[in-house]
C-alpha cells in the first residue's frame, strides 16, 4: 500500500504555519515589552511654592491687609510707622513750617517745591491702617496743599506793593488753611502717641 506522502506534507507546512503564527502573535503581545512612551501633559499653572515670595524678593506692602481687632490694627499702624509713615509725618510738617515761617515777612521769595513734593509724595504712600488716623491725616494733608497753593497763586505774580485786594484775599486764606493743616499733622501725632504708643523715631 502507497503512503500518502503528499498529503502528510501539505500537513506539516499547515501545522509549521499555525506554529509560526501563533508564536509572532505571542511576541507581540509579551508583557516584558517596553511600553510606548506617551508625551506628558504640561502644567501650565504655577505650583503654591512657585507664588510664595522669598525673604529676597519680598517687596514694601502698597497696602496693608483691613483688620477688625484692635491687636491687629495696631500692630499694623506701628508697621506703617516704623517702615516710613513717620518720615513722611515729619516731612511734610517739617516743609509746612519752613514755609508758614515767612508769612510775615515782607519778602515774597518762598520755596514752594519742596513742600508740593512731599505732600504729593506723602498721598501717593500708602494709607495709615486705622481708619480714624488716616482720616486725620488725609485731612491734614489737604489743608497743607490748598492753603500752600492758595499762598503760591497769590504772591507769584507781582509784588507786595502792586497785590490785587482779590489776591490779598486769597494769601490770607492761604496762609490760615496752612496753619490748620500745621495743625492737623500735630494732631495726627498726638493721635500716634496716644492710642498706639508710637514716639518719634527722629529727632524732630
């Protein structure tokens, strides 16, 4: 009898094929394989260390935070004074009086510049944390700025002899809202000293 060689043949080809298949479908699939590498989502938003400011990058307060209890409030208003509010205190009183000096004087040469810089200065500082201080001392400083401006407008042009009684007028209001505003700075601190213990860091 005649052995199917041919078939037997046909067979192993088949099964070698399926062998062959199967083990390529086991490679690909092994789980020891190094898994694709997928690109990492990028966090745009800084991370709370990133916004929190180092002792070198700290920076002067433009303003200090409201606080409801009395500790705090004065806590804060020493901050303000301590770290420059009294220079401006002192400033501004310091360029009022020099001013006021020569309201008696027959001389009309008075310096008004520096006393308009540091009253412009003074309200561009950040304001006193406490309420009724800073109400004071906002009020000060506008008395100091319109009776100084009053007196400029009314002694620039001129002289004494040739015054107008309209401009009179207006340099003797000038120099009354002046003195008042001397004495609101006086008030303010008076006000310091009193209610939060705060002495002039500057020998006046």
């Amino acid at each position: 009898m005649k052995r199917p060689t041919r078939h037997l043949s046909c067979v192993h080809a088949l099964v070698f094929t399926v062998v062959t298949a199967v083990t390529l479908a086991a490679c690909s699939g092994d789980p020891g394989a190094a898994p694709t590498a997928e690109p990492t989502p990028t966090d745009s938003t800084p991370s709370i260390v990133d916004q929190l400011l180092t002792p070198t990058e700290s920076a002067a307060p433009t303003a200090y935070p409201s606080a409801t209890d009395p500790a705090q409030i004065a806590n804060n208003v020493a901050l303000w004074y301590e770290s420059g509010g009294e220079e401006q205190i002192t400033g501004v009183r310091g360029e009022a009086e020099a001013v006021y000096s020569h309201h008696d004087d027959d001389f009309w040469f008075i310096d008004f510049s520096r006393l308009f810089d540091q009253v412009h200065e003074a309200q561009e500082y950040p304001p006193i944390p406490d309420r009724k201080t800073q109400a004071a001392w906002s009020a000060a400083l506008k008395h100091v700025n319109n009776g100084g401006g009053d007196v400029f407008n009314a002694t620039r042009f001129g002289t004494a002899q040739s015054q107008s009684a309209e401009r009179a007028k207006q340099e003797a209001q000038g120099w009354k809202e002046l003195a008042e505003g001397i004495k609101g700075l006086k008030a303010v601190e008076a006000r310091l000293h009193r209610t939060f213990g705060l002495d002039p860091l500057t020998a006046p």
